[in-house]
C-alpha cells in the first residue's frame, strides 16, 4: 500500500509478500546532527531490499505528518551507527523490533546528482510517483504567494495534470489551478510571451473535459469551476472551444451522478461556448496577500474524568452502578461523534494533522472513508419486526374450506356492519375491537407479496376486499400500507379471486392522493402499471389506466420523458393518447424553465415527433399534440438547434401548405415565429420560403390568428416594417 498525504494508493512493492516486522524509526533533522525530529514505527515486508524500505519510510512520513516538509531518505543506520546497504533485504540485516535512524537528503542546488538512491529502474519509478504525489498534495494546500509566482507555480504544475494512474494528482493539480485563477488574473492567455503555457493549460482542460470527468466526479466538479473561470477570457474559449469539447459535455451533463446544479452550470457552458465569437468579460482583483486556505485550528483535547468500571468497584450499589453506566456510555456516545465528525477521538495523538487536513483532503478521500465508514458503521437498535400471518392468529375457522365445498361463511370487516362494544375508549383514543380490526387489515396486508403462495395471498385478498370501501382511507392514510397494497399489480390470481382483486385496485384509483402519488414514482408505479397491462386480464386495463392516470395527475406529471415516450410506444391506444398529452404539457414554456434537465430530455425525441404528427395513422388528436409539443419545443434555447437541423423550418411549413385544420396550421405558424426568435439568420432563412405564404396574406386568404403570427414574424424588430 502506498501512503501519501492521507491518501492511500495501492502499490505493487516488488517482493512485498509474506511475513513483515515491527521496526522502531526515528527521523533525524538533517543529516549532519544527530537531532532527533520525528518518530514513528512502521511495518516492513521481510523480502524488500533497505532502497525499497528507505521508499516505505518516506511513504509513511507523509502520510503521518501531511504538514512537515516533504522528507527524502538518504540512508538507513542501525542502532549502532552502522550505515545499511541498499542492496541488502531487510531479512538479511534486521529482526523484529530492531531501532533505525533515517538520515534526510541534504536539499541543495545538487541534490539530484548526490541523493542516496540506485539505478534500480523500480525503485526509481516508485520514488518519482511519490515525491510528485506528496509535493503536489502540499501546493494545493500551501500560500501561493505573489501573481509571479503562482504563475511559475502554474509552469510547473499543468504538465503533471496529464497523470493516467492516479487521480489525486490530478484533484490536487486542479484544486492549484482553481485557488490561482480564482482572482481573474487571466491577462497571460492574450501574452504572447506566456503562448506555450497557455496552449499547454488549453490541452490539459480539453484531456480533462473528453476523457477523465466521465469517471471521476470531483475533477468534473473542479473543472467545471475552472471553466467558469477561464471562458471569461476569449482567448480561451476560442482555443478550448471544438466541436468534440461541446460533445463531452452534453454527454457528461446526462450522467446519472451528475447533480442537477452541476448539470445546469454545465448547460450554460455549453450555452456560452455556442458564441459564434467571444470577449474578455474577467475583472482581474488586485493582490492582497499570498493566497492560503482557512484550516480549522487545533483542537483541544478534554480532559475527561475516568469513571470506574462495575468489576472494579463491586460494592457500589444498584443506583450508583446506573450512574456509571450512564456516564461511560455518554463519553462513548461522544467519542462516537468526534470519530464520525472529524474521523478520530478527540484525544488521538495524530488529531492536528488530520483535522488540518480535513477541509482540503476530504474530497480526495471520499470514497476511502465512505468505505470506512461503511465498515465502521454502528448499528442502529431496531425493535423485532411484528411476525403477520394467520398460522399466528385465532382465526383458522375463516380459512377457505376445500375446493369441492366453495360456500362457506366468510367474516364481515365492514365497520358498519360489526356489533357495537359495550367496551370503554382506552387510553390510546380508540376502543379495542377498532385496535382489532386495525390489526387485522395490516395482518392482511402483510401477506400481499409476491414471495406467499396462493392459499396467503388468497386469503388476505378474500378478507380485504369485503371491508375496502372503509379500509382503504386506512391504507391511503399509511405509507407502508399503501407499499404493501400496490404489490397487487404484480399478482396474477385465479379466476374464482380476480373479481376481489379488481375490486381492491378500483378502490385504489378512487382514493389516490397526492402524497400516494408522489411516493408512487418513487416506488416505480408507472413502469410496474405497464407491466401489468401485459399479463392481467383484458378486465383489468380499465382499472390500470385509472391509476396510471390518478398517480400522474396527482403527482402533477413529475416524470421524466423516456417514461412517457414509453407509454406512447406501448400497444395499448389510450396509453399512448395519454403520453403525448402529457408530453404535449411537459413542454411548456415555463415548465421547462424550470428544468433544464427535462430539455435535455427531448433533444433525442424531436425527430420522433415530426414522425408522430405526419403519421396519419395516429388520429387527429394524436397529431394536434405532437404538433404543440414541436410548437412549445421550438422556443426553447436548447432544443431549438436540433428542430433547425432536422429541417424544422421545411417540417412547420409543411403542416402551414398542407392540413386542414385550422388548429393545426395556427401551431405551424406559431412554430415558425418560436424559431425566429433570438436569429435573424433564422428569420430570413423561413422568410425566403415563405413566398406562398406572403401571397396569400396580401390576399387575406388565412386564418387572422395565423395571419397573426406570420406577421409577426415578417415584421423586423427595428423598424417595424415588412421584411
């Protein structure tokens, strides 16, 4: 394992297998005192040779002491003085427990040509990745100084960006590069003196942006701050813009981990970069002072009063015992909080370097202590779940009878057909045959899933169904009831059930609320209604349609488009009229507004649109909504590109020529002004196809609302005449 600055990387040592020893390390201030600096014990694989455990030692330096300079081992000593030779295994010269001193490489102007180091081509390699790792982690959290050194800062830094194997190199420069920029001093991108680092700084964000952010979601948050940055310079965004730069990010932006803010920062990139040109919009701040990061201050460690244990003072009596108890468990509860807050106990001995290292390191270790925490987890007191099923209540004489006798007596759960108790209200606010009955439905509702067998699931459907009409505001009330119930649709029962199945799903669709809705797209209700169009009987659809149509009424249409291209896919005519009413709101306006998400959505469905609303095979209505929905889409800023590159202005004027449906040919109309607006380009581009059109407007031969609309468009802007 390789350590560096709290963060560990998995390294193959070479011979780093087998069995290992404790060796007791003190670090040496420089190597011509015998000051001692630090100490430290580590852990060493028998078969390394001494260069590989001189790497070791500088690993785990770093990784206790993240602030320290960065140390470099130039040679081991035994407790006796006597130098260890590099090419020796640790086998051969040390055992168990053995004292070491490492002396530090002297940092001179030669030090490269006098450090302690072979020709071992591993060794080298090791030592080169982590000294960068180690130094670069450091820049990220050290002063950055003056503007003329955080630019030969940058000289430095950018060319280690392009690291393959590791990303903490790659958080680590980024993070560098995001404290540098962040005062706008981007003056160097128009210096020619400065050309080469600027290409250079252009080709490290391009690498960023088209190969490593699909995979790692804190450089692509670290990015897109530096991009926010650097395209206010136009030097920049006319280098840094391509057009397979404007393809990753529109990919990136429909990842599923990509957050809805991020995904809208980087929408308006896009947005900015589809500039046909660009000017410096950066306002540079002057310098105050070298740049440094607000690191928590050391904490400060409590001084806790020890509090005996039972077996230590047995004669303590019962009362005194609980006090004891009381006050071990509260100074565990809060050692608990320090370890899950700061990831150590107040009193841990290494508790400054960590929490120094806690506002800048986090993110680079967030999967490590994710995976820790996990591991680490305290459970949580749970109560046993409630054991449900008739084989536990006295109600075996309601069990179905066999087969050859189907007339038997069944018990009515219809509260106004119950007697009335005698019973006083208890304390809980209800009498106790209510509590009964109560128990009883949720008892049943327990063996709605798909894991009972027949005989359960007819039982508890047979019981239910009786009592709905009063249960079922119950079990709309109850969001684990309503869990349970919707498990119906999965369910196929036999004949002799399916007319108690209905009549429970009708209830259903009657009673669904808004806070059932919503919980119902969370649940994946519309893909499970689906579903079970497809194996229920030709019975049930009416009823399934009814609570694919409640949920998504209720829940205000809060879905996503490919749900609802879904449903207009599917084989069934009055799904299908509803998706693309559904879509035909989706793209309103000022619903999209609000979503950038959604607009993203339909750019892959614009072409099934215009298919949709000239297929004449899908009705009037059909068509009349897919038009509104083009017509809604085409003034939106995002999708308007693509109904111009798949020939929307020829598709709209189309329609205009050819329906007779004034309806429609007001949607054309409307269409065609959408996708005038913001482009004069645009404008002229319909005007010059419009010759018919133009004709019959001076002839007074349309619709006044189309009329309307063309006028509109053929006005310009300026001067309020004809084009």
């Amino acid at each position: 394992m390789e350590w560096n600055n709290n963060k560990r990387i998995e390294t193959l040592m070479e011979g780093g297998g087998g069995q290992a020893i404790r060796l007791f390390v003190t670090i040496r201030k420089d190597s011509e005192s015998n000051i001692e600096y630090k100490k430290m014990t580590v852990m060493a694989p028998l078969t390394i040779k001494i260069s590989m455990l001189k790497r070791h030692i500088e690993r785990e330096f770093a990784d206790l002491f993240p602030h320290e300079p960065t140390f470099v081992c130039a040679k081991l000593e035994d407790e006796y003085g006597y130098s260890l030779s590099n090419a020796s295994l640790v086998n051969e010269l040390l055992k168990n427990s053995d004292r070491l001193s490492a002396i530090p490489e002297s940092f001179t102007k030669d030090l490269i040509g006098k450090m302690h180091v072979t020709h071992d081509l591993n060794e080298l390699t090791f030592m080169l990745k982590s000294i960068t790792q180690t130094i670069i982690a450091k820049l990220a959290e050290a002063e950055l100084g003056s503007p003329e050194t955080q630019m030969e800062i940058m000289q430095l830094i950018v060319p280690v960006g392009f690291s393959l194997q590791q990303k903490a190199i790659n958080h680590n420069t980024a993070l560098t590069l995001k404290r540098i920029f962040e005062n706008e001093r981007l003056q160097f991108l128009d210096d020619q003196s400065y050309a080469l680092i600027s290409q250079l700084l252009i080709k490290l964000l391009q690498f960023w942006t088209n190969d490593l952010i699909f995979q790692d979601q804190f450089l692509l948050n670290l990015t897109v701050d530096l991009l926010e940055i650097l395209t206010k310079s136009a030097a920049f965004s006319n280098s840094y813009k391509t057009p397979q730069i404007i393809n990753s990010l529109m990919s990136v932006s429909k990842l599923d981990f990509v957050s809805a803010q991020t995904r809208s920062r980087i929408i308006k990139l896009i947005s900015f970069l589809s500039r046909p040109q660009f000017t410096n919009c950066y306002q540079p701040r002057s310098y105050d002072g070298p740049l440094t990061l607000n690191l928590p201050p050391q904490p400060r460690r409590k001084n806790e009063e020890y509090v005996p244990t039972i077996l230590e003072q047995p004669n303590r009596n019962s009362n005194r015992r609980q006090g004891s108890a009381g006050s071990r468990n509260q100074n565990s509860y809060e050692k608990q909080q320090d370890f899950n807050q700061y990831g150590y106990q107040q009193n841990d001995s290494n508790q400054f370097a960590h929490r120094q290292n806690e506002s800048n390191q986090y993110a680079f270790k967030q999967n490590d202590f994710n995976q820790y925490q996990q591991s680490n987890n305290i459970p949580k007191l749970t109560t046993p779940q409630q054991q449900f099923g008739y084989q536990s209540q006295p109600l075996q004489s309601n069990y179905p009878p066999p087969q050859q006798n189907p007339v038997y007596s069944k018990p009515q759960l219809n509260l106004n057909n119950r007697p009335s108790s005698n019973r006083t209200i208890n304390q809980y606010g209800g009498n106790t045959q209510q509590q009964v009955f109560d128990g009883l439905v949720q008892d049943y509702l327990n063996l709605i899933s798909t894991e009972s067998n027949e005989e359960m699931l007819q039982f508890a459907i047979q019981n239910l169904s009786d009592g709905i009409d009063t249960t079922i505001h119950q079990i709309m009330d109850s969001s684990e009831a309503f869990q349970k119930i919707v498990n119906l649709l999965e369910i196929a029962m036999s004949p002799n059930y399916l007319g108690m199945q209905l009549r429970i799903l009708e209830a259903l669709s009657k009673n669904m609320n808004q806070e059932r809705a919503k919980e119902g797209l969370k649940l994946k209700l519309i893909p499970r209604i689906m579903k079970a169009f497809t194996y229920q009987p030709k019975e049930f659809q009416p009823i399934l349609y009814d609570i694919l149509s409640a949920t998504l009424k209720l829940s205000d249409f809060q879905v996503d488009v490919l749900t609802v291209i879904s449903m207009i896919e599917s084989a069934y005519p009055r799904i299908q009229m509803l998706g693309i009413k559904i879509l035909s709101l989706m793209s309103d306006p000022q619903r999209l507004q609000n979503s950038n998400n959604v607009s993203i959505q339909f750019e892959n469905y614009i072409k099934s649109l215009m298919d949709w609303t000239l297929d004449g095979q899908k009705g009037e209505e059909f068509q009349y909504n897919a038009l509104q929905t083009l017509s809604n889409l085409a003034i939106n800023d995002y999708i308007r590109p693509q109904i111009l590159h798949l020939r929307g202005i020829e598709f709209f004027l189309k329609v205009l020529r050819e329906s007779y449906r004034i309806d429609a040919q007001r949607l054309a109309a409307k269409g065609l002004l959408n996708l005038s607006i913001k482009s004069r380009e645009t404008k002229l581009s319909i005007v010059s196809l419009m010759e018919e059109e133009i004709q019959r407007l001076q002839r007074g031969e349309m619709d006044t609302v189309v009329q309307g609309y063309l006028t509109t468009l053929l006005t310009t802007r300026e001067r309020g005449q004809l084009l």
